[in-house]
C-alpha cells in the first residue's frame, strides 16, 4: 500500500489499520512515538489513568496498590486490572495470586 511504503521510506512506524465501529480507522504515529505507547484513553476509567501514570512513577503496581490509590474494592480494582491486561495496556507478572503485579505492556 502507499500509505505504508512512504511511512517506510520516511523511516516512520507502520500505521495501525483496523474496522472499527462499521468504518476504518487509519492511525499515523510520529517518528519518536511507538504505536505500544499509543492508549484510546476514551476506553478508560479515571482509575485506570491514574494506575498507568503510577506504573509509569513506580515501575509496577499490585492489586492491593490499586485498590488504595483509589479506595475501590478488591473485585472492582481486579476488573479495571483486568481490563488494563485485555487491552495490552498493562501485562499480569508470571505470579498469581499473592505477590502478583502488572507492568506496562511492551
């Protein structure tokens, strides 16, 4: 396609192409952007905002660590994380259970 051999001969990331909502969506990213750190932040809640700029603060943040930055409960705190994961925002550590965390997803 055009779009993406002149992204290429720019030395620009590819675009990100999708159907989205019965239409097509074409996202261009900036040579120092990288398409991983792009966030549809309208599918987020306050919390989880708050949540990736702590991570990003702190490297990594705990079920617990969640749920006091925003005096939520235990299975609200695990939906939004959850949802963090499904979107490839954060990524769940290899523990589960006690002792388990998310980072930002690479």
């Amino acid at each position: 396609m055009k779009i993406i051999d002149a992204c290429r001969d720019n030395n620009l990331p590819e675009p990100t192409m999708k159907n989205e909502q019965g239409g097509f969506v074409t996202i261009l990213y900036k040579a120092e952007q990288k398409p991983d750190t792009i966030i549809n932040k309208s599918e987020l809640n306050a919390r989880q905002i708050k949540a990736i700029e702590y991570v990003k603060e702190h490297g990594k943040i705990t079920n617990s660590e969640y749920q006091k930055l925003n005096n939520i409960s235990r299975i609200t705190a695990t939906r939004d994380l959850i949802k963090l994961v499904k979107l490839e925002v954060f990524k769940s550590s290899e523990i589960k259970g006690a002792g388990s965390f998310f980072k930002l997803h690479h």
